[in-house]
C-alpha cells in the first residue's frame, strides 16, 4: 500500500486548490498534481506539464473522481516507479 502527504497546496479561492502530492511505497515515490474543485471534484495529473495544460484549456486530466475516498483509493494503489 502506497503512502501519500501533500507537499504543497495553492489556493486560487477558498473552495479551490491545487496541491502538489508525493505518493511512495518502500521503495519509490513519485509526485503528482491534483486540482481540488470545492471538495467534489478531483482532478489528477502525472506530470507537471499537463497540470498547466489543463489551466490553458489545451489537456484534460486523465483521472477524474467525485470523492475524497475515490481519489484516496485510488492513490492507495496507484503504481509508483
């Protein structure tokens, strides 16, 4: 099972905020990018580029979760290189 901390969060408004994760296991640990929607909508980013993207409407996130649980879950599992 995979360990995760957040490192940093923004916030762009009080309900909105992008935070930057580290996810590890025993062995490894990566960073990832997550932006917070009001508590109800979770996107997540693997890397830095397609985090900004997102913001210049030119990506979309490849995960998308509508709970805190789903989204920790998801981390929970998430392969770590």
């Amino acid at each position: 099972m995979n360990h995760f901390r957040t490192i940093n969060t923004d916030y762009l408004r009080p309900s909105r905020t992008l935070e930057t994760i580290e996810v590890s296991n025993n062995s490894n640990s990566t960073v990832v990018y997550l932006y917070n929607h009001e508590g109800n909508s979770f996107r997540l980013f693997h890397s830095h580029i397609n985090f900004i993207n997102f913001f210049k409407n030119q990506a979309e996130s490849a995960f998308h979760f509508n709970s805190e649980n789903e989204l920790d879950a998801y981390l929970e599992k998430m392969k770590v290189d």
